[in-house]
C-alpha cells in the first residue's frame, strides 16, 4: 500500500522547500501527501521576507481532522516556528502514536543564524524523544549537542560531527542522521547514528556542485520518512533517499527557478524515464491506430482483388496465385508467433500467440491445401511437409512483408513484435465482418458464389475472437509502455498495415497499387 505521509511545517511560496518541496519529496519517491501548515512565509530563492504564524489551535484542528479520517503511515516535521506550535505537536504526536516520526529541526539557517528562541529551543529538545529520526544540520546539530549555557560550537570536521551525533541520539533517545554538506572538502558524507544500538551506518558520496540546494534538508527528510514506512528500515531508506535527492540536486539548476539558490528538482528522474504525457489507454490507443491507417483500409476495399473476390468476378488463376503467396507466408508467420510467444511476459500472452502459430500451421493449411493441393498435385497428407505444397516462389509482396515482420522479431522488442503481427489479424477481421454483411454487395452472400466456402473463412467467429484478443495484447502492451517504445509500436503497426495493402494488390497487378507500400502480406 502506498505510504500516507504527513508533513507538519511551513510553507514556502516559491515552491523550493516547507511543505512545497515535502510534498514534492514524498510524491517524487512513491507516497501520498499530506500537509499541516504551521507558519506561512514571504519568502523567495533570495531570503525570507516575512513569516506569519496562525493559532496554534487552528494547527490542533488541521492535525485532529486527518487523523480523525485518514491513517498516517508516516510523519514529517519541518518549521515549528514557536513554543507554542512545538508543543501542540508534541501532544498530538503523544496522543496518536504515529509509527514513524522524522524531525528536521529547523532551528538554524544556513548563514548561521538562530531561527527558535530560548523557549522555542527547550520545547524542541522536549519534542526529540518523540521522533525516530532526526536530520539537523550541522548548525542545528550544535545547538542539540551543546548544553545551552554558552554559543554552540558547530563541527569543522566529520569526526566532530559523528561526535555529536552520538551526544544527541544517546541523550535524547533518537536516531541522528549526521550530514556532512555544510562541511568544506570534495566529499559529502552522511551517517546515521544510533546509540541505543551503538550503531553507526556510513553513506559515502561526492560533493555536487550546483546553487540548487533550496529546501535540501526537507526533501530529503520526506523522503526518507516515506520510504522507512515502506521498507521498515531506516539504512535503506536513507540509502534510497539519498540516492533520488543526489539525483534531483544534479539536475536542479537546469529549472532555472530564481536567481539565488534555486530548488532542486524533485521530479527530474521521474520525467527522464517516464515521461511526463499520460499514457493513452489500451481503448484510445486501439482507436487512434484504427483511424490512422483509415486510408489503407479504404485502398484495400477499392482494390481490384477485394472488389473481384466480393461479386465473384476474379479469375480463378490470380485467386490461386494469391493462395499460394498466402500459404508461403504462414510458414514464416507461424515462426514470428512463435516468437511472440517465446517473448511474451506472462503465461495468458504467451498461450496466445502460441495457439494461434498452432493455427497458422494447422488449420490454415489445411484450408490452403483444399484449393491447392490439387492444382500442385500433391498435399501434406501425401508425404509432404506442411508448407511444401505451394509450387510458387515468394513474389516481392511477400518477401518483403516477411522480412520486416522476420526482422522485428530479431530485434526481440515483444511490443513492437506484436504490434506488427496485430494487422494481419485486425484488417482481416474487419474484411471478413463486412463480407459476411453484404457491405461489398450482396453478391458475396450467395451460395453459388464462386468463392463461397473461402469467404466464409474471412467471417470465422473465432478468428474474431482471437482477433479481440490479440487487439487487447497488443492496445495494452502499448499503453503500458514508454512514449518512445509506443511510437515504435505505431510505425511498426502501421508498416505491417501498409505490407497487407501491397499483399492484396499483388494478384492482379504487376506491381502495387499507388501510394501502396513496396511490399506486403495476408494472414489467413
């Protein structure tokens, strides 16, 4: 189930960091956000300007109504601006017990200045016990380590700062995570620090050099409270964290937000790999594809072939000439299914396209060898194998429709394979609908019809079904995939779609009709 995160801070209008930035953080690593806000601010990637902060009764009544209607898996606190607010949350969190709780004590800015007066600063040490985790920074970290007596003493060195991590979580029963940022020196080391376990986890890494380092500290502290309510372990939600946050520091700048220290950018992995389209459904897919090859059905329909076979009309000759290219093509085309089959990703896919090889090579020759067997005077059932009774060689048509499914299949891309192969189902399917409807003349629903048990073929209920099948394969494998991958998927759609034009043409034509792609082909 999806982590139900809750970030209790401060707003930030310029989106960078408060509660902005913790709700990107949390949505960025795969939770669900929520938000308290504790104090509103002017503030830009510049400086802050002003800060308001509303009753800390109107922050008890914002926390009672998600709780009194939501679960929270997870807890993130930023921006507790008072005592007062400090302490309302401190009570809340005794009453609900929420099963992870991640404190980013704001307390010190990056130019060192105090941000929580004396008795803000006690209610805060007052509120450590109560959370899991807490990520100060080294500014912050002094203050929590030191005694109070006198101006904190902020670590110069990573060992200093371990030192005081292990101060902080032994005194005040937390988990610290240190973080070595603000320390000068190529690297930026993090470490998670538990006395009670008398533990210490080191996460080692390079210093990025970028300006956009605006609300670091709070994205990274949801994140990593999402991600230890999904993992229930603290080093790999931090390792995760931080590997998503190092990630969205690289490529922050390319935002180009503010002229001071800009935001990270919280979703640059997710747009870099998933695009940022919504991905069409398997329906509108099916839709857009049908339509776009609405003009190579309306060749097909007005081709001599189609229009001959419909009113009975084609000579017997280019109808056997047809079958025997037909009866070539399924040798191969049963391979490219069986292909399909060997790269479908589950046991429903792949029991597809494997029945429907078994078709090609069964039942479509068995129905090829009635017309030809004859005519080549011999058939399967006499010795010979199946797809050995043509006596024809493979025309251009059929060729070079081979050879780009053949070639598809190659490439072992499963989508793009079945795209292909959807054609030689779907116009079929749709020819045979609108044969069996009279929509090309009443002449194909005679009896007497020349061509009769052939047509009848066209309209087989349970190639229909099949082909529904093989739409619904193929219109979700496309919705599932990326926009790239989809665009491949169209054109190879398309390209098949084109061949079954050139395919149909060939028998009465000495080459395409225009506009025909070079070369084409027919499932049976």
């Amino acid at each position: 189930m999806t982590a139900r995160v809750l970030s209790i801070a401060g707003s930030d209008p310029s989106g960078g960091a408060g509660i902005q930035a913790d709700l990107k953080s949390i949505s960025a690593v795969g939770g669900y956000g929520m938000a308290a806000i504790t104090a509103l601010t002017a503030q830009n990637t510049r400086g802050v300007h002003e800060v308001h902060v509303p009753p800390a009764s109107f922050l008890a009544a914002q926390l009672d109504a998600i709780t009194d209607d939501i679960t929270v898996d997870a807890v993130k606190l930023g921006m507790l601006a008072n005592a007062e607010v400090i302490r309302t949350v401190a009570e809340w969190l005794a009453r609900t017990r929420p099963p992870i709780v991640v404190l980013d004590p704001v307390m010190v800015a990056t130019s060192g200045d105090r941000l929580l007066d004396a008795d803000a600063e006690s209610a805060m040490r007052e509120l450590l016990p109560l959370a899991d985790l807490v990520t100060p920074n080294l500014g912050e970290l002094a203050v929590l380590a030191g005694s109070g007596d006198g101006p904190p003493i902020v670590a110069t060195t990573w060992a200093e700062a371990i030192e005081q991590a292990e101060s902080v979580s032994a005194r005040y029963g937390v988990r610290v995570l240190a973080k070595g940022g603000h320390l000068v020196g190529d690297a930026a080391p993090d470490a998670l620090v538990d006395a009670g376990t008398a533990t210490i986890v080191d996460f080692g890494g390079d210093r990025i050099a970028t300006t956009a380092t605006h609300g670091t500290g709070c994205s990274l502290s949801s994140a990593i409270a999402t991600l230890a309510a999904e993992h229930g372990d603290w080093p790999a939600a931090i390792t995760e964290a931080r590997r998503w946050l190092r990630e969205s520091l690289r490529h922050g700048e390319a935002l180009g937000v503010g002229g001071g220290h800009g935001p990270i950018n919280h979703f640059a992995g997710l747009w870099a790999r998933g695009g940022t389209r919504t991905a069409p459904t398997p329906t509108e897919v099916e839709a857009e594809w049908w339509g776009g090859i609405a003009d190579v059905r309306r060749d097909i329909d007005e081709l001599p072939f189609i229009r001959g076979l419909a009113d009975g009309s084609l000579a017997r000759e280019p109808f056997l000439d047809y079958l025997a290219q037909d009866a070539l093509y399924l040798r191969d085309y049963a391979r490219v299914l069986s292909e399909a089959a060997r790269l479908a990703p589950d046991a429903p896919a792949q029991a597809f396209w494997a029945n429907s090889a078994h078709g090609s090579i069964v039942g479509e020759f068995e129905l090829h060898e009635s017309w030809l067997g004859p005519a080549a005077g011999r058939s399967a059932r006499d010795g010979a194998g199946a797809g050995d009774f043509p006596v024809a060689e493979p025309d251009a048509a059929t060729t070079a429709y081979l050879d780009h499914l053949l070639a598809t299949a190659a490439r072992g891309d499963y989508a793009v394979l079945v795209a292909a192969l959807l054609p030689c189902f779907w116009i079929y399917t749709d020819l045979g609908a609108r044969l069996a409807a009279g929509e090309f003349g009443a002449q194909a629903l005679d009896p007497e019809h020349p061509y009769a048990s052939w047509l009848a073929t066209y309209a087989d209920p349970a190639f229909a079904i099949a082909t529904r099948e093989a739409i619904a394969i193929t219109t979700a494998a496309a919705s599932r995939a990326t926009p790239a991958v989809r665009e491949r998927m169209h054109r190879a759609f398309r390209v098949s779609s084109e061949h079954e034009l050139a395919f149909f043409a060939a028998p009465v034509a000495a080459a395409p009709a225009a506009g025909a792609a070079p070369s084409g082909a027919v499932i049976a």
